[in-house]
C-alpha cells in the first residue's frame, strides 16, 4: 500500500524537477521552507486519511480486527509517523535523479529492499542496538513495531500507551 504512495511521491518530486517548476516558484519568492513544508502538508491530508481508514479496518474489536487489543491511537500514530517517514524518504531520494519515471521506480526499489534489513537481523541473537541502528530505514522500523504488536496480541494485551516502551525481542513499539 505505502510502495505505491512512495513511487508517486518521488516521480512527482523528480516531475516538478525535470519542468522546472521549483525555479519558477523561487523567481516568485517562494522559499526553500515553504516549497517542503506544502508537501508534508498535501501528503500529510492524503495519509491522514488512509491511516484513519487503516486504523479503523485493522483495530475493529471484539475480537475481530487483526489489533483488536491494541489501542486505536497508538496503531494510528503508529502509522502515521511511518507516512511521514515515507515522504521523507521520497525527499531525500528524488535529490538524485532527473527522470520521473526512472527516480520512482529506483526509490520505490530501495524502499521495498530496505525491507530485507529487517529480515536478515530479525533473530532475538541479534543484539538491541543492531536493531535500532537499521531502524532508520522506516520499512525495518515499521517491521519492528509491527512485531511488537504482534507479540502484545498474541497475549491479549495489546499496545497501549502505558507499555509502548516494554521491550520485545530487543525493540520496543517506542524504538519502533
């Protein structure tokens, strides 16, 4: 679902580029701050949306949503702040290159291989700081958070904001 979003983001970012849109904004005195913070803000609302709607399907209750136990906000933060990570991702990758479609298809890649990080430390041999240090790849913090979870439903207690810092397997839904 965030691959798809990602790839549109950075084809986009590297679109305005190739045409040049950036420089006509900054003829017209449009500052650096102001051209990043509209396009927090205008993904910001599409993922906001999405992240309700994920937050809504996944944490329904009563035993069937896949979060049933887990608190509604903290899974709605949870997934935000890896929306707002995904856009910065895309920021910081549409720097390198000059094609749209190229650029997206590169960043979308990278996005989804950071992924295989998580994979490769994921055992509990695996010491807490490793964890943390690939974490800032948003696809491994991501995992991590999403396995927190998971070892909290499995015991029916689920994440709230009172245990969010408790540690499983090295990373707790916080580090996440």
């Amino acid at each position: 679902l965030f691959m798809y979003s990602v790839f549109s983001i950075i084809a986009t970012l590297v679109e305005e580029k190739e045409t040049r849109v950036r420089e006509l904004l900054r003829m017209m005195s449009v500052q650096t701050p102001s051209l990043v913070l509209s396009w927090y803000i205008t993904y910001g609302a599409v993922f906001l949306g999405l992240n309700f709607l994920l937050t809504t399907s996944s944490t329904i209750g009563w035993g069937v949503g896949v979060f049933a136990s887990t608190s509604s906000s903290v899974i709605f933060v949870f997934f935000f702040l890896f929306s707002m990570s995904s856009i910065g991702y895309a920021y910081m990758v549409h720097t390198f290159f000059d094609q749209a479609k190229t650029g997206g298809v590169v960043g979308m890649l990278g996005f989804f291989s950071s992924y295989f990080l998580y994979t490769a430390f994921r055992s509990e041999e695996t010491s807490s700081y490793i964890k943390q240090s690939i974490s800032f790849f948003s696809p491994c913090a991501f995992a991590y958070g999403i396995d927190a979870i998971m070892e909290f439903e499995e015991v029916e207690v689920g994440v709230s904001w009172s245990n969010i810092d408790e540690k499983v397997k090295g990373v707790s839904m916080m580090d996440a």
